[in-house]
C-alpha cells in the first residue's frame, strides 16, 4: 500500500483529491491509478470520467455533470449523481461538488474526486478541500499533469529554455486589469488557458498591456489527445489565422485551449519539435475489422501512431456444433496419443485453453509433446498459457512456411507419428496434406467455428461507406467479405490496407484499390506499413507545401494513385 493511503474511517471515509492530466489516458500517474483501484466512488465531469473509468474497479459508483463541459461559465461545478445508492428518492440529484465529494464519502466509502489537469490549479478543488476539512473527512491530494504545461509539451512548445525566462500562467476567464498589465510588462512566456473564441481578446489585452504585436503565439485545442490542433500566429494575427483556417467562427467556440506567447512558441521552432501532430498517422481514424479479442493489440499499435482505431467485429467465434471430436483430442493430449500439435491461430489456442480449464488442466499436460504456432501472436498466446513454441516459421508465417521448417516423420526419433491440429470450420487443407506428405498422421480437428457478425450501428455503415474513415486494415479475405456483407463498401478515399496478396485479391474483387500491403502476413506488420504509407503521404504534402491532411479530408470522390509497399 502507498505510503499516502488514508484508510477510511467507518462514518466519514475518504476522499482523494486526483488530478488526470489534459485529456491522454496514459499520463495518469501511477499513485492516480493505484488510487482508482481502490475506489468505491468516482466524482468527476464526464470528460474526466472517460479518462479514469478504465482504471477503476468493477462495479463502482460514478458522479458526473449535468452540464455541458465546453460551458465557459465560471458559476461552481454542479454534479449529477449517477450512484443509486446516493440518493433517497432514487432520482438523479443536481448539487455542488464539494456536498456530493462528502455525501459520497459518508459510511466509509473511498471516493476520488477527479479533476482536469493538476488540483493544485484547479479552480474549486481548494474549496471542496476545505469543506472536507470542516466536516471532518480525511482525504488525500495526488498531482496530475497540469493543462497548461502538458498541452505545450505535446504541442512542441518549450516553455523555457537554457535562457531561463520567466513563465507566467493566467487564466483569462478570472485575470484581473492588474495582471494583464504585469504579463505584458514581462517579456518572459505566457501561458493563456482560455477559449478558442476569446483567444483574440486576450491577445489585445497583451497587446495593450505592451507585447508587440509581432510576438510569436501557437493556439492549441484538445490537447494531448488525437483531436489535438496546433495554430502559429502572432498576437496581432491570430484572430485572421483562425478565422482563415475556419475555424471561427464556429458552434465549438466555447472549448478551452491553451495559447502561449513568446518566442519560445516560434513557427521555425515548433516545426522541429512537434512530435505529437508529426506522428505517421495521428487524427486517422482507421477502421480494425476483426474479433475483439484480436484488435485489441493491433488497436494499442494503432495508438502508438496516433491513429484513433475503431473496433468493428466482422468474425464472431463460435464452438463446434459437436464437442466430441475436440474432447476426445484433449484427452488425446494427457494420454500421450500426440508428438505435435499445431496452432494456427490465436482462436485456436484460446480453445484449446478454454477445454483444459474445463477439465481442471494447465501448461503443464503440454510436457513431452512438441508444439509448433504460426504468427507472433500464436506464439505470444501460447507463452501467456505458459507454454513455449517448440516451432515457429522462420520464413512466411503460414501454413505453408511451417511446412517448410516442419520435419518430415522418422521412425528411429519419433516414438509417435500422430499431430493434433485444431483450428477453424472453414481452414484449408493445405498444412493437413503437407504433413501426410511428410509421413504423419494428422487428426484434423473442428476447435471453433468463425460465423459471421452482427451489423456495427447505422452511424458506424455510415461512416464506412460515406467515407468518414481514413483507412481499413484487412486482415484476412473473410474480414472483406464479412465487413462488406455486414455494413458495404468503404468509400473509395479510405485507405485500404491488406495483410497478403490473397486478401488484396479478395478486396479488389469486391471493387476496392489496395494502397498498402504488408510485406508480411503479420497484423503488426501491416499497422507498420499503414504507419510508412501515412509517412510517405505527410512528407509529400509538406515538401509541395500543401496542408497535411488526413484521407476522409479529401474531396469526396477524389481519385488516389495506387501504392504499396
């Protein structure tokens, strides 16, 4: 346990006060996420809410807004209690936050208060704290990553450097005469949490407090987050620069964003240090058709490029209409009948596990027999089972570059010559007839059945065949077939991705031009090359000088030139 844990008291509980960052999930520390754990009740508005729910424990109670987040009204946060157990009449109750953060708390319960950013700069969190104190609660305060340093960072704006100038933080909504006046005095940086609407008037007001016009200012909306947009300006320019990139006026006038002035926010500076609107991908929004199971790691990767993946299940994973043959193999495996058994796939070996957990069996009824496992991430399943492949392709990871490293049967060092190979209803046949070819005996066995999906929601088939999506990952000729069955035929300015020359056949008989190929059959393989496809297209956009774009910003109907790699 934290040395900072309070443990809560049977009548008054306790309360932590958590900061979670500007908006990325993965900034939360991990003080925040051992606290989370732990918690019984979370209090927080709903963006907040979005950010911390991950990590907290099953079946905890939540506290959020009733209003709208982008409100810039500086009235006290007034929170929606969404926890049954709260409330009397069983209907929702509207009170301020520092009330609900000691109602939560009362009988005992931990509660964490969650806030944007750090609470140490937030504007209520000190009176919710003091109320804490007067009534007796204890609570505890875990640092967050403030807005107004975190946005810079991924923005690629220094806020000082080896020349140590000062760094004043102002708050334009609550900023007195007397600090405008101070701030434009200085010639240190700026840094300004406002709203996208009220960015030009607190240029002015530094303006007229003695900043030149001709100050640098870099203007950044949804920070830290794949929403994120970054605008270099000048104080006397950011008005006309917002207004020609179109982005005022508008109906999201009201989202706060983070300015800096100085000249540590300069253009040419910014250029080299914009790490996060650099990524190969960032703001892509890529569309993973594969089970859940599968997208997950490929959804993390996705991530990692700063595309926003999209999750739609073409293939559902069904068991056998008839158990036996599957049961009569896994008792096969403890009895001895086996040398090998072959795993093809990630379903295969979730099966395979699932019947040895029904028959109270482990990793270990896998000693004495020789496993062999197609793909990174067979083998990786297989390891997390605790059972280390004895055989993985050294080459094509297929059944066709097994075969090529499998050895053929000897009779004088094989003591059995039978292979347990299970796998998928609608599996070829191709490694079943190279292993007879190779003299063993293959008990070609039915694990799953691959059905089908259900259709994703109306506005999901909208997005795909309006071209709301920037690309689409193939990664097996079903997954064509399925997603076009289940919700039609991406538009044609969606990159289309596919993991092998058989799937890219599938995709191009169904009317779609394949842009990137993987230059191997490995999901990971092609998020990689979608990755240098995204890169390749940044680059030449930027060397023509035209604006980095993403593909569903295209005109509709625009045709692309074919590429691969």
């Amino acid at each position: 346990m934290s040395p900072t844990t309070f443990t809560a008291g049977p009548e008054h509980g306790h309360v932590t006060f958590l900061g979670a960052g500007p908006g990325d999930p993965g900034l939360l520390t991990l003080r925040a996420v051992e606290a989370l754990a732990h918690a019984d009740v979370l209090v927080a508005e709903h963006e907040v809410l979005d950010v911390v729910r991950t990590h907290a424990r099953q079946g905890v109670s939540e506290v959020h807004t009733d209003t709208d987040p982008s409100d810039p009204g500086t009235s006290a946060p007034q929170l929606k209690v969404v926890d049954g157990a709260s409330t009397t009449s069983g209907v929702p109750a509207v009170r301020d936050a520092a009330h609900l953060v000691m109602e939560a708390a009362r009988g005992g319960r931990r509660v964490v208060r969650a806030v944007t950013g750090d609470p140490g700069l937030d504007t209520y969190a000190a009176e919710e704290m003091l109320a804490c104190a007067a009534a007796g609660v204890p609570f505890e305060v875990v640092p967050g990553i403030a807005n107004a340093v975190g946005v810079p960072a991924y923005a690629g704006v220094p806020l000082r450097d080896a020349e140590g100038a000062d760094v004043r933080f102002v708050d334009a909504r609550t900023a007195s005469g007397r600090c405008w006046t101070e701030v434009g005095a200085s010639d240190g940086t700026v840094v300004v949490s406002t709203t996208l609407d009220s960015v030009a008037a607190a240029a002015g007001e530094l303006v007229s407090a003695g900043r030149k016009p001709d100050t640098p200012m870099t203007v950044t909306i949804a920070g830290t987050t794949t929403r994120q947009r970054t605008w270099s300006a000048t104080l006397g320019t950011v008005a006309q620069t917002l207004k020609q990139a179109k982005v005022l006026p508008s109906p999201d006038g009201g989202r706060p964003v983070i300015a800096v002035v100085g000249e540590r926010s300069a253009a040419a500076r910014r250029d080299q240090l914009s790490w996060f609107e650099s990524k190969p991908l960032f703001g892509w929004k890529v569309l993973v058709p594969r089970t859940k199971e599968q997208a997950a790691s490929l959804s993390d990767q996705l991530r990692s490029y700063g595309a926003v993946p999209h999750e739609v299940p073409t293939i559902a994973v069904e068991p056998p209409r008839t158990p036996q043959q599957m049961e009569r193999a896994v008792k096969g495996l403890v009895t001895g009948r086996y040398e090998w058994i072959a795993f093809t796939s990630v379903n295969a070996v979730k099966a395979v596990r699932e019947k040895f957990e029904e028959y109270g069996l482990d990793a270990r009824a896998f000693a004495g027999i020789k496993v062999a496992a197609v793909g990174e991430q067979t083998a990786n399943a297989l390891i997390a089972f605790g059972v280390k492949p004895d055989l993985v392709p050294s080459g094509e990871q297929s059944a066709a570059g097994l075969l090529e490293d499998w050895p053929p049967y000897d009779p004088v060092f094989d003591p059995i010559d039978r292979v347990f190979l299970p796998r998928a209803d609608i599996a070829t046949e191709t490694l079943v007839a190279g292993l007879i070819e190779l003299g063993w005996e293959v008990d070609d066995v039915t694990a799953y059945r691959t059905v089908r999906a259900s259709p994703p929601p109306a506005t999901t088939r909208e997005a795909i065949k309006g071209g709301g999506f920037d690309a689409v990952l193939f990664t097996s000729s079903s997954t064509v077939r399925n997603l076009v069955g289940i919700a039609g035929k991406p538009h044609n300015v969606t990159v289309i991705a596919c993991i092998g020359p058989a799937t890219a056949k599938t995709a191009e008989e169904h009317g779609l031009r394949v842009d990137v190929m993987a230059p191997e059959p490995s999901v990971h393989k092609l998020a990689e090359a979608l990755a240098d496809f995204g890169l390749r297209r940044r680059a030449s956009a930027l060397e023509a000088g035209d604006p980095v774009t993403r593909p569903s910003e295209r005109r509709p109907g625009a045709r692309r030139r074919r590429s691969s790699t």
